[in-house]
C-alpha cells in the first residue's frame, strides 16, 4: 500500500536515520509545536525525569532577563513577551520607509504570546523546579529585518506588529505547505493543519509514553522537512534562525564547562533537522534601543480569529483540556465543551435542550468514529454541534450559535503579570487614574464595555478628559462613539458615548509614550506641542488641536492654541482646511460658556475664518476630481453654518456673491453643479433656473451630453429642500435630456446618474417619482384604483374617525 | 470482464426500458462491489457501513468484485459534488436517534443526495412521500381496503401500508419529499413515528402498535424558499438534524457537475450531442455571475428574483442539446444556450426579463466584442429578448 511518504518521495529508511541520528544525539531535543497543550505534558514529564542543568529554549533572546517574571508565582498566563527596537541612527537605512519621514526613527516590535499550556511556558516552570536555567536562543526579530526592506521577523509563536500584515508561523506554514503533508491530508483526508494536528498529536491519548511521541512527532516534522521547498526556507529566515540557535547553544555549554548530556533543547519541530554543519554564522544584531517586557495577553488575541498569524484555533478550549488533563478528568472534555456551547449559545438567544447536548455528544463520537479518530476533536464537535443544533442555514439562522461557537472556543481570559516586574511611571499613571476613576472593570475582560457620560457631571467630565487624552495618544482602550455633525442639533454637546475594550496593546503602547512624558498629562502635552508645530498655518489642523485642548481640559495650553489658531488661520488659504478650521471653531462657541473660553476672541476667529473661506472658494472652482468629496463636504457646512442664521459675524450675501463667482468660472461639471445646486438652496435662483442648466446640455453636443450626469451628480451632492420644491421642473429637465440622449451617450451618462440618485433619501425620491408618474399619466384616479381598499361603510367611519384624531395630535405637536 | 467506464455505464442506462431507474438499480454494480469489499461494522439493518456509505456518495478509488459471476474492477463515481463533511454528517445523523433534513435553495440536490443514501443504506430508495399541500395523514401511516372492511371489518390484512410503514417494518429508510409543503397537522402525525419509533393502530385491538425495525430513519427535504409557508413544530424541529446544502461554491465544481450530470442526461435521452467544455464554461458563468450579482470582472448586476441553481443549468444544457439535435446540426452553439436560457431564468416574475436584458448589455455585449462565442450568445439572447 502507498504511504503519503511514497506518495512525497521520500526515502522512507534515510529518513528513519536521519531521526534516528537527532534522537540519539547527546544533547537531547525536544520538538514542539507551540500553544500545544499534549506537547507541553509530555515535555513536563521529560525536564522532571532528566533534570537537565540547563534548558534551551526557542523563545527571544534579547529578552533573557524576563524569565523570572514570566515565571513568577504571581504571574498568569496568557501573557506576552514584548519586544520593541527603534533604530535611532538609522543603521538599517529604513528611517522614512518604515517610518513617517525620514527624521523619525523606524520602531519595530513583536509579541511572544505564551499561554498557560504552552510548551515553552511549562518548560520554564519545569525547569526551575528542577533547578535548571533557561536560556533563549532565539534570533532577535530586528537582527532578521532585511536592510532597505520592511519584511517583518518571521518567528514561531511570534505575533509581529498588525501594520505588518504577515503571518509569522513559518514552520506551521513549511510543514502545511510540505510534499509530505499535502499527502499525507489528500490520504486521510485532513480539512486543515490544524485537523491534522489534533488528529495525530493533540486530542484523545495518542500515547502516554513521552519518548515514543517525541519519536512519532520528531519523525513526521523529518517528512515535512525533507519535502518543504527549499527556497522557502532559505528565505523566511529560518536558515539565520537556526544558526543562532546553534551558537548560543555552543557558546553557553562552552562558558559553563557543561557537556551536552546536561542540557535539552526545547524548539520547533522542523528546528531539529537544522544543519549542525552550517559554518555560517547568524546576523549581527542592528545598534539600537531596544525596550522588553512582560505583558497582560489575552485569549482573544491568541486567536486566530483576531488574525494573529501564529494563533491558537481555540484557546478557551485546549485550555480546558489541559485543566481537565491536569483534574484526572480528560475524558469529560466533550461533555464540557457541549455544554459550555449550548449554555453560551442561550446566552445568544439560540434555544439548546439538554437533549441537544446529548445528541451532540452522541454525534460527535460517531462523527470521530466514521473520519477514522478515537476520540472527537474539534472539528467533529463543532459539526456535531451545527448538525444537532442549527435548525437551517448555519450562516443565517445558525449565526447566534456560530457565534456562541466562536466565542466558547476562544474564551474571554486576560493574564496578569506579577508585580515585581516594575511599573514605569506614565503606565503606573494610567492604572492609577483609571481605578480613581472607575474604570477598572475594563481590565478583567477582553470585553466590550459601553458608557456615556454627561459632561456636566463633574465625575463623568474627568472620565472623558482622561478617555480623550488616552484617544489623543492612540492608546488602543477606548473609542468615542461619533455623531459628526449632530452634536449640536441632537442636543448632544455635553454627552458622549465610549466604548471601551481591553487590548494587549494598551501597556507597550503606554511604554512608548514614556519619551513624551512620565505622565499622561505630560505625553499629552508634549505631543500637542509637536503636533502644533508640524501642523503649522493649517488652520483646520490647528483649530482640531483647540478643540482636543479643550477636550482634555489643557487650561494651560489653550490661550497658547488659540494664538496659534490665529495665525493659521491668517496663514492658510486652503478653503477645505479653513471650512474645518470654522467647524470646530463653532463647536467650540457652544462650549464657550462651559469651558471658561474667551469667547469674544473665538467671535473674532470665527468671522476671520468665515471670510477667508469665501475668498478661497473660488480658488476650488476647477478643483481636480480626487478634491471633489472634501470641496463638497466643505460647502454643506458653510452653507449650513449661512443657512442656521442668528449670527452676525457671518455676511450671507459674500458667500452666494463667491459661490455665484465660481459657479461661472468653474470648467468642471460636477463641481458647477454643486455651486448652482447651492444657489439655488439659498434661494439666490430659482429651481427652474437650476433646471434649465440641466435641460441645456440636450442641446449639445454629445460629448458635452454625456457630462450632464456628472453635472446633476453636483447638483444632488448639496440639495436637500430646493429637490423637493423644483421637482416637477427638475424631471421635465431630466426627461427632456433623456429624450435627447442616444442609447450609447446615456449608457455612458448611466453610472453618474445612477450616483446622482443614490445621493437622494427617501422623501425626495417620492417626491420626484410622484412628478415622474403624473408626468407619465398615472393619474390620481389610477392612484386610487390600485389602492382601493373594500371595507364596510361602518370601518369607513371608524377609520376617518381616527384619522382626524391623529390629525388632531399631530396639529398640537406643530407638525 | 474489462473495467466499466462511467460512459458504458450511462449507455446502460440509456439502454433500459424505464425512463428513470432509481439509484439502487443505476448503481447497482457499485453498491455491490462496496458491499463485497466491506470490512467495517455496519449499524443493524444497513447494507453498507457508514464508510462505505460515505465512499459510494463521494467516489473512491475503483473496487474488485464479482458481478454477474465474473470478476471486474468497478469504479466508484461521485455522486454528490460538495463538502464532504456533509454528507459524513448526513451518514451519521441517519445512524442515530434523529431524523435528517436536507434543507436547501431548489436544485442543489437535496432529493439527489437522499435518494443515494437511501439506496446505499437500505438498498431501495423507492419509499417516498412527496410532500404537498393535499398530503394526509393516512399516506403518511396507513389506510384501509373500504371494501374488504366493510365486507370483513379491520384486520391487518385490511390494511393498506404507507411507504412509512413499509420503511418500518423492514428497517429501512423513508424519504420525505418537500414535507414543508404538508400542512402542520399532517406533519405532526411524524412525531410519534420518530419518537416512539411506533404508528398505532387503534382499529386492530389485537395488533395496534407497530414498532419500528432498528435501521429506521427518515429523510426529508424542504426548500428554503418554502421556509415560513408551513414552518416545522419546535417538537418536530428538534427530532431531525438539519442539513443545509448549499449553492455549489466554486466555479470549477459547478462546471463539473453541469458537465457530467449532462453528459448522463444526454445519453439517457440517447441524444448524438456532444456539449463542447467552453459551451458548459460559459453556461456556467452566465448563471453564477446573474446568481451572485456580480461578473468576474466586478460589474453588479440587478438581483433575480429566482434562484438559478445548478440544477437549472443542468436543465438548459439538455434543452440546448434537444434543440441542437432536433433544429440545430447536431453540435450545441452558444446560440442554443442562449435561446433556452430565458424559460430557465424568466418564470413567474417578468422584471427577471430586466436582469437577463442587463447582463446581456453590459456583460455579454462588452465580451463578445473580443470572443466570438460570446458574441453570438450575446446577439441570439438579444433577439430572443426584442
């Protein structure tokens, strides 16, 4: 019978030396897979019976000095070694590709998730029962970091920074992408790597002997190995990985005078058939600052649901495992994980009956049984669950119960780190301020926390402050719930809504502010400086960091912010900029009063601002198209702050006189359309006038015709009444048009029409559809007939009778 | 004897007498040949252990068996095209406590995969009920002889069995057809039978529970269009395990499937039409791309108001392929395609009249200007729309 070792070609009796030769080795290794909990078990029952002197372990090196930490009693995982390097003198010529611009220095970090269960946790907490020292071997990330590049480190078990994008578990991806894997899946029939794992190695007692699974696995990691393509692992950096690995092992038995008998090696699987020949010696490691620490991870981050590359399937779920495992209980793993899903899926709305446990737990089994497993894993609990419980289409009505899937497969758990490892000062400043302040409950769960708070209540106003400062320095807790433009008119000036969300990056985040600041206050006003100084003559930049002064209650700096806005706004000629420069200076009016703030001055400013606007507007009359969406967002808040009234700073007729200007001199047909359509809602034209610009490209030619879309496009982009009243001339415009139009002009007319009218809500779109059908003779009385309703004269009554009383209501209300 | 091919065997098919055979008969040499080289544990009553089961549904490598007395290597095809871990969940909710349903878009081959399970599983597929609004109770469990009652009153020989019945006694499967057609109270009369696994018989003092062989099981199939016309009691919901089959997910696999389900339809109608792969390529595409909205080419497209399965493609190729035999030279053009598209795509709603005009605008149009065949799709839809 062919094996997938055939079916890959390998020579099945080279292979068995080959393991043979790594097994037999006098340093003894361990392979592992990390965030595996059966590896970690048997690894557990190796260090307590050899008692190694030392443990090599594939975790950072530059982060050797945590160990204790992460050890400590006090410590619970899931926690993260974190390790960041700034390249401050730019030795590897990447300042202003990996970084804004040129003068700041590019940082780089990874995350070293480890969980409870995880191999080379437990291998550090088993060898410091035995008395052993740890030692990583691992690369540091930025000796990997190819010069001119911004290819992330590429590390097992390693969560590389989001902006990176990759995934960083090459050898999980060799051994997937391996000859003898792709085989060895088509023959069983494994879905995915992580099928197959469990399969063979993870779920159910696959053997109890430690060394004959470290044999099963050491061989099958020699198959992917010897059949994985060759150029990829010359160029994920596993190759420089390795040579590491090899030198520190050598270096360190050599300075402490031990001989391999006294050390193991925990690493990788695919790590133990490195080339113990290679004379190459690994990467130096790049000048620079490099900052590590221990920090709170969380299941939801191991997951690969939150898109970390090297994520665990379902931590939530291993861990009961390993807990069961670790109880004299691994049988009831089933039972558990059923329940805690249906209960879950309860919780979701989902209805599940103990009898559904049953039947699933039943199915799950058989399920196992018929793929050819002893035990269910995963994968055939899950269909189990979908095949017992979901009552339809799982990505429909099976939502709530996926969800609850998900969620009882991830877990909600958030680690601790002990407190011996040292707070610096801005981070002790923010777990101060946040338990003055209540907000504590945010640290327990990665979980989403709602509040909304009414600024006038002098506790709620200190939360907001310190929640707005958190946001100023994008640390990753909380986020304001935004209602552009409705602040004013809903009544919603003092009140906000925050959602807040533990995030395993909220601590190195705050480690990096500590160069601004050891405080919060301090980073906040360190980098408002900055940022005036780099936003210098923006005038809507600048106005923006008045109005985050103001909402992180800066007293000290927003007399110096408003001289600043000043000048900008004396300086800018941006019509766009100074249009979001009077924005938020007419927000900030409406907080005047509350907010202490010189309210004549910002008088002044919002007068200075509102010219300068209609000066530069004229300026964007032919603006190119990318421009377009900001020049029409621009005008409506103009037009609105014109059309509100009850201001005396702002001169109406200059703002008609500038958009009337440019509405002539303007040679581009969405833009004239915007100007005329914004005429006509400050009633400086009338509708009709509006639609004979649209009526008059039926009579060009057609390829000015086929502009007459973008033109109307325009006009919809800024109409809201002068639609509705001038519809019946618009449509007789538009028909006329149509009419005009050959069937290959209005095909190509047809995508910025069809954009036109999406930009209408529903009122207007009846009100011209009403023009529409009476211009197309569905008269009132064909109206009538098509909604005729039969009914006894006695509902007749009944029904007029309660429509005047609704009549009646609707008077009081003013409607 | 030398290997069979798929082709011989859609011959014999063709050859036979009957319109239709079921699965049982069709496939007989590969069920049998499953059967001799079975070596798992079966669940009592079935032919075949689940394995074999779930091979027969989703193809495996060819078997030696005896047939007919002579020794042949008999290969096993693909019935379903799909997710496999369906039909393995399929297998074994059928070998448990609860009943199956397949639910489902139409034409995703809900009624296909039941009859092969049924013939796999109890080795006749023919014990049906088709769901409908007229369905009763006693077509469901049993009814009597009026003549010979009211000559001899109620005995069992008297008594007229059900395919329910049937399926019972022998434990063997019973296949619900659309049984969300059947009004409430005629789809509760099921209750007791999968609960208790027993139809009482209250006419017949001496012999009135009937208690189901191991080995019985239901399975139905309902359309998800038909969802909320007669919804499924919570007490018959959760006696059955449902399966959703979805719309074929690829385009690779729904090619497969419109190519080889024609290919047999084409033989078994004896049809000297050959459909050439581009043909079926592009009848694929015209009916995923209107299905999902959307063209490859990122072009959103009006949504119809039907479903446009694969089933339906099936059925415009064998339409096509009676054209081209009948009016055409034999050999199926684009313009055959698109001549039996309109009755597949246009039914009860004429605004779908719209989606085929839109696509065949801005789709058809844009590609015929660099592929002839789409060309002469594109100017025969257009003629055939006005």
């Amino acid at each position: 019978m062919q094996t997938a070792l055939d079916a890959a070609d390998v020579d099945a009796d080279a292979l068995a030396a080959r393991v043979d030769a790594v097994l037999n080795d006098a340093l003894y290794w361990f392979p592992v897979r990390h965030h595996s909990a059966a590896v970690a078990r048997h690894l557990e029952v190796v260090i307590s019976q050899r008692r190694p002197k030392v443990v090599f372990i594939e975790g950072p090196a530059e982060a050797q000095e945590l160990i204790p930490f992460v050890i400590d009693s006090e410590t619970r995982p899931p926690i993260a070694i974190y390790s960041s390097y700034r390249d401050d003198d730019n030795v590897l010529g990447l300042a202003g590709i990996a970084s804004p611009a040129e003068d700041i220095a590019p940082r780089f970090a990874c995350w070293y998730p480890l969980l409870a269960y995880s191999p080379e946790f437990i291998a550090m907490q088993a060898a410091a029962r035995v008395g052993a020292d740890v030692v990583f071997i691992d690369l540091p990330h930025f000796a990997q970091l190819e010069r001119r590049t911004c290819t992330p480190a590429r590390l097992p078990g390693v969560a590389v920074e989001e902006e990176t994008g990759k995934s960083a578990r090459p050898t999980d991806e060799l051994i997937a992408e391996s000859g003898f894997y792709q085989q060895l899946a088509k023959v069983a029939g494994y879905k995915s790597w992580n099928e197959a794992w469990d399969s063979l190695f993870e779920i159910g007692e696959v053997t109890t002997d430690p060394e004959r699974f470290r044999r099963e696995l050491a061989t099958f990691c020699a198959a992917a190995r010897a059949t994985s393509n060759p150029d990829r692992i010359l160029g994920d950096g596993t190759l420089e990985r390795e040579r590491h690995f090899l030198k520190t092992i050598r270096e360190t038995l050599d300075r402490r005078k031990l001989e391999p008998t006294d050390a193991m090696v925990v690493c990788g699987g695919f790590h133990l058939f490195l080339d113990r020949d290679d004379v190459t010696p690994p990467p130096e490691t790049p000048a620079g600052t490099v900052y590590t620490t221990v920090v709170p991870y969380s299941f939801f981050r191991v997951s690969e649901l939150s898109g970390y590359g090297a994520g665990n399937r379902a931590p939530q779920f291993y861990q009961t495992g390993w807990d069961l495992f670790r109880s004299g209980r691994p049988d009831d793993l089933l039972t558990e994980h059923v329940v805690a899903v249906l209960k879950r899926a309860r919780r979701e709305g989902h209805a599940a009956s103990s009898a559904d446990a049953i039947a699933v737990t039943q199915h799950a089994r058989m399920l196992a049984g018929l793929r050819g497993r002893p035990t269910p894993i995963l994968d055939d609990i899950q269909d189990a669950i979908v095949t017992c419980c979901c009552k339809g289409n799982p990505e429909d009505e099976g939502l709530p119960l996926r969800r609850a899937i998900d969620l009882t497969n991830i877990g909600t758990k958030v680690g601790k780190v002990t407190s011996k490892l040292g707070r610096l000062p801005i981070v002790n400043d923010f777990f101060t301020q946040l338990s003055d302040l209540d907000l504590g409950e945010v640290l327990g769960h990665e979980r989403l926390v709602k509040m909304e708070f009414d600024k006038r209540q002098p506790f709620d106003e200190r939360r907001s402050v310190l929640l707005h400062r958190l946001r100023f320095l994008d640390v990753p807790l909380a986020a304001l719930a935004e209602t552009p433009g409705a602040e004013a008119s809903a009544g919603l000036l003092f009140r906000e809504r925050w959602s807040l969300k533990w995030n395993p990056k909220v601590e190195p985040h705050l480690v990096e502010q500590t160069l601004l600041g050891d405080s919060i206050e301090a980073a906040v006003l360190s980098k408002l400086h900055e940022q005036l100084a780099a936003d210098l003559h923006q005038a809507g930049a600048t106005c923006a960091q008045l109005r985050r002064a103001i909402d992180m209650d800066l007293p000290n700096l927003i007399a110096e912010v408003q001289t600043a806005c000043g000048a900008a706004v004396d300086a800018d000629t941006q019509f766009v900029s100074l249009c979001a420069a009077l924005g938020h200076l007419t927000v900030l009016d409406r907080y005047a009063v509350y907010r202490n703030l010189r309210r004549i001055e910002l008088a002044d400013l919002i007068a200075r601002c509102f010219d300068r606007a209609c000066f530069a507007l004229p300026d964007v009359a032919s603006a190119p198209e990318e421009q377009h969406a900001g020049i029409v967002s621009a005008l409506q808040s103009l037009a609105e702050l014109v059309l509100r009234g009850g201001r005396d700073d702002v001169d109406r007729s200059v703002f008609a006189n500038h958009v009337r200007t440019a509405a002539e001199h303007s040679t581009v047909p969405f833009l004239r359309g915007a100007f005329l359509g914004l005429l006509a809602e400050l009633r400086e034209i009338t509708p009709e006038e509006l639609a004979a610009h649209v009526a008059a490209f039926a009579q060009t030619s057609p390829d000015q015709m086929v502009l007459a879309g973008d033109f109307l496009d325009g006009v919809l982009a800024v109409s809201r009444t002068s639609v509705m009243l001038g519809a019946g001339s618009l449509v007789a415009a538009i028909d006329q048009l149509l009419q005009a139009a050959e069937w290959s002009v209005f095909l190509t007319m047809l995508p910025r029409l069809r954009a036109a009218f999406e930009r209408l809500h529903d009122r207007q779109v009846d009100s011209l559809a009403s023009c529409v059908a009476r211009k197309y003779g569905l008269t009132e009385a064909a109206r009538d007939r098509l909604t005729e309703l039969k009914t006894s004269v006695g509902a007749a009554a009944l029904i007029a009778d309660i429509d005047r009383r609704v009549a009646e209501i609707m008077r009081k209300w003013s409607f | 004897m030398a290997k069979k091919t798929a082709k011989e065997e859609v011959t014999s098919v063709a050859g036979s007498d009957q319109l239709r055979e079921p699965a049982e008969i069709r496939y007989a040499d590969q069920l049998e040949a499953l059967r001799q080289n079975d070596q798992d544990a079966k669940p009592r009553s079935w032919r075949l252990s689940p394995r074999a089961v779930l091979t027969y549904i989703v193809g495996g490598k060819s078997l030696k068996a005896e047939i007919g007395g002579k020794k042949t290597d008999v290969p096993i095809t693909r019935k379903f095209f799909g997710d496999d871990g369906l039909v393995e969940r399929a297998i074994v909710t059928l070998a448990s406590e609860r009943a199956l349903l397949l639910v489902g878009e139409p034409g995703t081959g809900k009624s296909w995969l039941s009859e092969h399970l049924a013939a796999a599983i109890s080795g006749t597929s023919t014990l049906t009920i088709q769901g409908t609004a007229g369905t009763t109770e006693e077509q469901i469990k049993y009814s009597w002889n009026i003549a010979r009652i009211i000559a001899e009153g109620p005995t069992p020989q008297n008594l007229i069995p059900s395919p329910t019945m049937i399926a019972m006694r022998g434990g063997l499967l019973l296949r619900f057809e659309e049984i969300t057609r059947c009004v409430p109270d005629v789809q509760d009369s099921l209750v007791s039978v999968l609960s208790d696994k027993a139809i009482a018989i209250p006419e017949l003092p001496d012999a009135n529970m009937l208690w189901a062989k191991p080995g019985f099981n239901v399975i139905a199939t309902a359309n998800s269009r038909d969802q909320g016309v007669n919804e499924l009691s919570a007490a018959l919901k959760r006696r059955f395990n449902y399966i959703h089959i979805p719309m074929i997910a690829d385009q690779k696999t729904e090619v497969e499937i419109v190519q080889q389900r024609s290919s047999e339809l084409i033989a078994q109608y004896e049809l000297p039409v050959k459909i050439n792969p581009p043909i079926l390529h592009m009848l694929a595409t015209v009916f995923r791309e209107i299905r999902q909205n959307k063209t490859s080419d990122g072009v959103s497209l009006k949504q119809p108001s039907t479903t446009l399965s694969t089933a339906e493609a099936i059925g415009v190729a064998l339409d096509s392929a009676l054209y081209a035999k009948f009016f055409g030279n034999g050999a199926v053009s684009p313009s055959d395609v698109a001549r039996n598209l309109v009755g597949s795509i246009v039914k009860e709603d004429t605004a779908d009249l719209a989606v085929l005009k839109e696509y065949n605008t801005l789709v058809a149009r844009k590609r015929g200007a660099s592929d002839k065949a789409w060309k002469e799709f594109h100017d025969t839809l257009a003629g055939q729309l006005g």
